[in-house]
C-alpha cells in the first residue's frame, strides 16, 4: 500500500490530519488483507461464512459440495446432512449426501437417503447410485438401481441406455433387448438402433437385427463396427434366405479400408464374406491375414478362429454359424 511513502509527501502543516489519514489507510490495508485470507478459495470463504453468522442451508450444501471435489467425503457428509436439517427440501443437498455416502461405502444409508424425493430427482439420485454399485462390481444392485431410476422416469433415454447395457452385461438378454427398443422409441439415433440391433443378434432374432443394423448405417454411414457387424451377419447366418454375400462382401471391404487393414476383427469378416461369395481364393489370403494381424496384436481367440476358417476354405466350404 506505500502507506509511509505516502505520509512522507504531506506538508509539515497537516501534520495531524494526515496522521489520521495515515491510520486510516493502515487499518483498511490490514482489514482487506484479513478477507483477502477468507476470498482466496470458495472453501475459505464459505467457512468463514459459517464462523461469522452460522450459515444457512446453501452455505453448507456449497461448501459440502466443494469438500466432496476435494475427498473429504466424511466432513462432505456432515454439511450435507446439516443442510438438509436446516432445509429438508434442498434437493441438491439430499443428491449429495446419497453420492457422499456412495462413496464412503455406505451403500445401506444411500439407498435408504434416495427414497421419497421428487420423482425427476429420485431418478438421477438412483442413476448415480447405480453407477457406484456397478463400480464395486456389484451387478445386481445395480441393475435393481437403474430399474427404479427407468420406473420413475421412464422417458429418460440415458437411464435406458444404462440399464439395458448392464443387463447386456449380466447376459439377460431379454430385458437388455426390451430396454434398447425403449431407446430406439426415445432416441432413434445411429447408437440406439446398433445397440438393438447387437441384443437382437444374441437373442436369436437375425432378421430384425439386420434392419437395425441398416438403420444405424443410414443415420451414420462409415460407421466400421456397424458395417462390419452387419457383414458378418449377412455372410455367416445360420439361416440361409437371411444371407447376401455379395453385400456382405462390399460392407467388410468398407469396414477394412476405414480401419486401415489394422483390425483382425474386420479382416475375419472380409474372409467369411469371400468364401460366403465363392471367392475361396480371396478368402484364404485373406484368412491369412486375419491370422496374422491377430498374432501381431496377441488376440489369440482371433486366430485361432481364423485357423479353423482356413481349413474349411481349403476344403472349398464356406463358415456358417451354427
């Protein structure tokens, strides 16, 4: 502040008033270095807050929220729990506490916390609560969380897209496939329709899985996964009026050129599609590549797939799913 540089220019006349100034400046320089101390972070000056007049509901749920960024979930819990005593509406507070408590591992209290809210709200608390069960690898409790959520909220496409890739997960293909058609309805985007399409696929249903698939590369075209995932069916079904090689063949060549020739995956499909379409000699090159490219990448189930593949091509047959 130059306070004594600045009482240093005064003329010898003013003597006493600018001794007055000077204390003046003195004590406004100390008084805005002290709330310099509480603005310097959020934290400090919401518990500065609470030291100089108690605080209210939002003080605590603000400075709770900041203590959860930082880990200290345990001193997170306490504010949360307070602001909820002083405000038991703040539903962000109540989101909060049921995270805080998440994770803490205090999975009994934050289900018991996420019961009764509005049910928007209630929906996202579970959301959340779903995820930290499925981080403790705790499938079940999971899936029971994303349920609630998609009961209480049921035109919420995420939670829907959640639910039914963790009942994917959990090899409950049914529910998983019931789950991604409520997603196609919601949100009919290229991801929506591929994701049923894949739960149609291990459901037995190739025929609609194929419609699927064409809608997803409709809505986004070079899509490799979707090209090649829809060759393989067209090449390999195990029902034959269901096949088209010729297509299979032009959708796997797409899905390899995009890819670079780097994903054994896509080059195993461009195999099948060649033997698919009596182009024996192309697969079997082919094939080899497969083979190769997933020795290269130490995917051995992919080699050894290709391996199999290979024989039957040599013996001037085509793979068929059974």
């Amino acid at each position: 502040w130059g306070v004594w540089e600045i009482a240093a220019r005064w003329p010898e006349r003013d003597f006493r008033l600018g001794t007055l100034a000077v204390l003046v400046v003195v004590v406004l320089a100390v008084g805005t270095r002290i709330q310099l101390q509480y603005w310097r972070t959020g934290r400090a000056l919401l518990e500065h807050s609470l030291q100089a007049g108690g605080g209210s509901g939002v003080v605590h749920g603000n400075l709770a929220a900041i203590l959860a960024e930082e880990g200290n979930f345990a001193e997170a819990e306490q504010h949360f729990a307070e602001a909820l005593r002083l405000n038991p509406g703040y539903v962000r507070a109540r989101l909060g506490l049921v995270m805080v408590l998440a994770q803490e591992g205090k999975m009994a209290e934050a289900t018991n916390a996420v019961r009764n809210m509005e049910p928007a709200w209630e929906a996202e608390a579970r959301r959340q609560l779903g995820e930290s069960f499925l981080d403790r690898m705790k499938v079940s409790e999971a899936i029971e969380q994303y349920s609630a959520a998609a009961r209480l909220d049921p035109t919420n496409a995420p939670i829907r897209e959640r639910l039914g890739l963790t009942l994917a997960q959990a090899g409950k293909t049914a529910e998983a496939t019931e789950q991604f058609a409520a997603l196609v309805r919601l949100r009919p985007d290229a991801q929506a329709n591929y994701y049923l399409a894949l739960s149609l696929v291990a459901s037995g249903q190739a025929g609609q899985a194929a419609d699927h698939y064409r809608e997803a590369l409709r809505l986004k075209p070079d899509w490799p996964e979707a090209l090649n995932d829809l060759a393989w069916l067209l090449a390999t079904c195990s029902r034959p009026e269901l096949r088209r090689p010729a297509e299979a063949v032009q959708l796997a060549e797409r899905a390899c050129a995009l890819s670079g020739h780097h994903e054994a995956r896509f080059l195993g499909t461009l195999d099948a599609a060649y033997a698919a379409a009596g182009r024996l000699a192309e697969a079997i090159t082919a094939v080899e590549e497969t083979r190769s490219v997933a020795l290269g990448a130490r995917d051995q189930a992919v080699a050894d797939a290709a391996a199999e593949r290979l024989e039957l091509y040599r013996a001037g047959r085509a793979y068929h799913q059974p």
